[in-house]
C-alpha cells in the first residue's frame, strides 16, 4: 500500500478544504466490493464517508454525523447498504458464539446482524431520524447490487 | 449520485467474493479528502474499509474488526489517520458545550478529540493490542498527508 500510495502522491490533483464540496456525509458498509467515491462519482473533497459493519447506525455513527454536522458543515445524510452482506449470513446469537468458541469471551454488543437489507435501510433511516444531537436528519437510503454495480433508492 | 452511479454500473469490472482478497482491514478517518482505494491502490474486493469521525478505535471498530476476521477472514489491520483533521481543532468539553448549545442536549459520548496525530495512532494500535475479541493484532498505523497525497508509516 505504502508503494501503490507513491503513484498516488505523483499525480496528486491537490489541496481540498476540509469541509466536504457537497454538504453530505455518506453511512456505508466496509464491504470490500464498494469503493464509494468511484460508485457514487464522488470527487476528492465532496463528502465524509463513515463505515462499519452492515453500514448500521451505532453511537459511533452518530458521534461521527454529529461532528460532521456540527463541526464541518454536512447537512444531507446518504446510506448505501448492499446485496449479499455478511451480516445476512448470520445472527447475533450464533456469532457471539463463534467469537467465543475462538477466543474465549463473549462480546457484550451485538453482531447487528440481519435478514432484509430494505428493512435495514428503514431501520437506520428510523434511528437518524431519532437522534437529537443532529442539526439535519435529511436522509435517503440505497443499496448497492454488488452484482451489477447499480444503485437504488429504498422508498 | 445516482446519476454517476448510472455510468460507474456501465463500466462495472464484475462480481468480487465477499471475503476480502487482500486479507486486509483498513480502520481510517472520514475525512472527504481520502478516497481510500485510490490512495492506497486497492482493487475491488481486496480490504474491508471501516471510517468514523478520526478514524479512531471505539466499540463499533472492534465490533467491525471483529465481524471481519471471525466471518470473512481478514488477518491484518491497516490504520490512516491524517494532518489537518477536523478533530485536531476542538475538545471534547467545548465539542459537547457546541452541541447543547445548538440543540439543547449534551452527548453523553465523548467527541474523541485529540493533538498530536501520531500519539493518537499509537493510541489505536494500544487499542486494538488490548482487544480480547480479534483473532489477529498484526496492524500498522499510517498518517496521510491531504496536502501531499503521501502516506508515512508511524513507527
């Protein structure tokens, strides 16, 4: 990473502010089959893009739209969820028992694990909509074909 | 967004597996100036990429790091954390006095602000060391320069 990074810095297209071009702050999943700013079209400097596991809204998410809001001027909110996610291929019990059968402890939060990524969508649309520390709950909701690279609205 | 996605759809290189090619998990700041498959040279499906505010390692990290080796068989951690981040001008007292001013209620979470970028990297990695749920600790902590596209290795 560190040699590709050297091509990278020799076409560097330079200095951006630090608050994101397009006021938006992006929710996703880490899945390695979604690199946000080529599939959004975004550009260097245009958005924040905040990801965990399942792209599900945890304190942390909302600590992070918080500073973003508050902080550095984002006032749309976009989540992409995706086809095929790995947390669709268990559930929160059966994972906290994998992870202690391997090490031993049984972690107190949960996996998030769950069946319908529309419903997911909702269900974070729901928890943003519901957070009082935000300046701006203007939210849309997507998930990513990992198949097909297309992108569609959840209604 | 969905405009742009229109033509990333129409050029779309194919499916990936969901297991990360690389084996790799890269934990970074959501700063809008790090398109992280570009300045690191990823391919699509090699890294699981999990973003917060300062890139820093709270519950939902371990939760997203977790979920990444024990379901999908990530084995390293990468960190990139940067100059000029949004967390270097603030403090957790006067980031919570911000937002109880503007919207009546104070977090009860802290803002996780910090001064010294590569102390703050050296914190993740202490972190992530001391996690009891992963099973691998073989990470690296990197600082990226948005003014230089340039990565350096924290030692």
């Amino acid at each position: 990473m560190l040699e590709a990074n050297a091509d990278w810095a020799a076409r560097f297209p330079g200095s951006k502010p630090v608050r994101p071009a397009r006021e938006v702050a992006v929710v996703a999943c880490m899945d390695a089959r979604m690199p946000l700013f080529g599939l959004l079209g975004l550009a260097l400097g245009d958005a924040h893009v905040i990801r965990n596991a399942g792209g599900v809204i945890t304190e942390d998410v909302i600590r992070s739209l918080t500073i973003s809001q508050h902080l550095l001027g984002t006032r749309e909110i976009v989540l992409v969820h995706h086809t095929q996610c790995g947390l669709q291929s268990t559930d929160d019990v059966a994972f906290a028992d994998l992870v202690e059968q391997s090490t031993g402890r049984r972690p107190p939060w949960a996996a998030r694990a769950f069946s319908d990524v529309d419903d997911d969508v909702r269900e974070s649309i729901r928890l943003i909509q519901e957070s009082p520390y935000l300046l701006s709950r203007q939210v849309r909701g997507t998930v990513y074909d990992v198949d097909s690279g297309r992108l569609r609205e959840v209604e």
